[in-house]
C-alpha cells in the first residue's frame, strides 16, 4: 500500500525503483513485482543515486516493494559465469550501494514482507529500523544455490541474528518466519499485512523530527562505537555527546514529554 499524498522525488531512477516525497520522509519503493523485486545490477546503481541523490531536508527514507514481496534477491537470470576479478566488482557495487544506506544521509526504515531472501535481507540489514508484515520470511538460498552472499551480509546479518542463525540458514537453507525474524531481532516490529507502509512511515516520520545531529551521532556514531574497543568508546561517546548537546536544535526539547 503506498500513501496517495506522497510527491514524486525528482531522481533519476530506473523503472524498476520509485521515489515518492511525504514531506520530510523520501520513499524508496522496488517496483519490480513481476520479477519478486529481485535486484539486477541497474537496481543496485539506481539504490546507490538514490541514497546519494537525497534532497536537503530529508530526515528519514522508508524502503519498501511493490507486490507480494519485499525482494527475491539477486537477479539470477543476470548470474553469468563472472571471473575472480568480476566476481569481486560486482560484489563491490553491492556494498557500495547498501554502504550509501546504512551510512548515508538520512535513517532508513524497512518495511519487509513475503519473500525477504539473500540479497533482499542483506538490502534489509542495511537499513537502520526494521518493521516486519506476518507474511513476511528470511532465507539466504546462497548456500544451496553454490554462490555465497556478498551484499555485506556476512559483516551485518551476523550483528543482527549471529554467526550461528546465519551458518545454519546457510548451509541447511532454513527459513526463519517473520515472528521467529521479530524474536531473534532481525526486526523489531511486527504489524498485520498490509499493515507495514503506515507503521513505517509513522516511525519515518518519528525520526525525520529528531534533531539532525542526534540522527547522525546515532546512524553514524553508535554502531561504530559498538565495535570499538570500550574505552576508546567512551571517549567518542563522550565526544558525541556533547557534540549533539552543544549543536542541536534542541528548542523545547529537553522537557519531559511522554514518548
Ligand atoms: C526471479 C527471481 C530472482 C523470481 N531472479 N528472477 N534468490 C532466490 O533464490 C529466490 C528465487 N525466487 C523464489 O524463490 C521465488 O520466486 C519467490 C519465493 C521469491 C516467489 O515465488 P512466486 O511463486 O511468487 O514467483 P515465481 O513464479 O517463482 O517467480 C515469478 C517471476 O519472477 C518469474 O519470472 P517469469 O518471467 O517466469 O514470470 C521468476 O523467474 C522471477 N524471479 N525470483 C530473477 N531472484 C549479492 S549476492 C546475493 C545472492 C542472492 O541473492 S541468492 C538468492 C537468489
């Protein structure tokens, strides 16, 4: 379901994506749904012009597919036999792009459903919030199909779920159903179908009116602090801290409101 007042986003994009404006939220939407939403090559440009491309004033982008799926993954009819050195340039648009997304201009929220599988959940993990429909499902076919992730799932599905959910969706090609997803923390909201695009655009909407420093210490500090090593931590949470205190716009904020 998309939202009838959302503007069209003047990026050039191919046919396969959509970009919509709701005020200070932009709308990614994979358009692709005779083909499950699968990602071929131009999808993957277009994500990253996308993310690149995003006007001043946007506080959040909300990702989500047309059609019965979030995304079926990497576009196997475009899996030609690829070269080492190939091999590696195609997985490096990939994390180029979802790079642009999870360290990027503005919090993305994801709003998964049906088919959420091998690079559609490494698309997903990208993302910064993620809300699932109950028709939504994880599966990572890589292993069973002899090819191996390379959309950065191995750095960030293992932060999300662990090293031993994903060997063990791996090797065995397990399928984990959204409420398994929303317990094992892979999402951390889970609504009725057809029941994703509002919540997400409500928790879109949420975020883009945070203070734009609170929004970068917590998409580009947080997760980089939560890999260091803790007192080197500190001292950049320190830093941040008071970055984000003594920059924001923080008019009327620091009363308490109830959340
Ligand atoms: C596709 C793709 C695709 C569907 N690439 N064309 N991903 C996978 O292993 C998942 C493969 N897809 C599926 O398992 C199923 O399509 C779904 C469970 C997602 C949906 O099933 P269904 O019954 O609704 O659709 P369908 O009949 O299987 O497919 C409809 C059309 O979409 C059909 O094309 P058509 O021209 O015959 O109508 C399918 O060929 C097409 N289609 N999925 C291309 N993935 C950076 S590395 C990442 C590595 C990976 O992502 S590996 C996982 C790949």
């Amino acid at each position: 379901m998309t939202d009838a007042s959302a503007k069209r986003l003047d990026i050039r994009l191919p046919a396969s994506l959509m970009a919509e404006r709701h005020g200070d939220v932009a709308i990614l939407r994979l358009k692709r749904p005779q083909k499950r939403n699968a990602l071929d090559d131009e999808t993957i440009i277009g994500i990253e012009t996308f993310f690149t491309s995003l006007p001043d004033g946007i506080g959040a982008v909300l990702l989500h597919g047309e059609g019965e799926h979030f995304s079926a993954g990497l576009d196997l009819s475009e899996l030609q036999e690829r070269d080492i050195k190939q091999g590696i340039a195609h997985s490096g648009l990939w994390h180029r792009a979802f790079e642009k997304i999870q360290f990027g201009k503005a919090p993305v929220v994801a709003v998964l459903h049906g088919a959420v599988v091998g690079g559609g959940l490494e698309l997903a993990a990208a993302a910064h919030v993620r809300v699932a429909e109950r028709t939504a499902y994880y599966a990572l076919p890589e292993g069973s199909r002899g090819i191996y992730v390379g959309g950065g799932g191995s750095v960030r599905l293992p932060r999300l779920i662990g090293v031993a959910r994903m060997m063990d969706m791996m090797l065995t090609g397990r399928t984990y159903s959204a409420e398994e997803g929303q317990a094992m923390g892979l999402t951390t909201y889970l609504v009725e179908p057809g029941a994703g695009f509002a919540k997400g655009l409500e928790l879109a909407k949420r975020i883009a009116g945070n203070t734009p420093l609170t929004n970068f210490a917590i998409m580009q500090a947080l997760p980089r602090i939560a890999e260091m090593d803790p007192s080197a931590g500190y001292a950049v949470e320190a830093l941040m801290s008071s970055i984000a205190q003594a920059g924001g716009d923080r008019s009327g904020r620091l009363h308490f409101r109830r959340a």
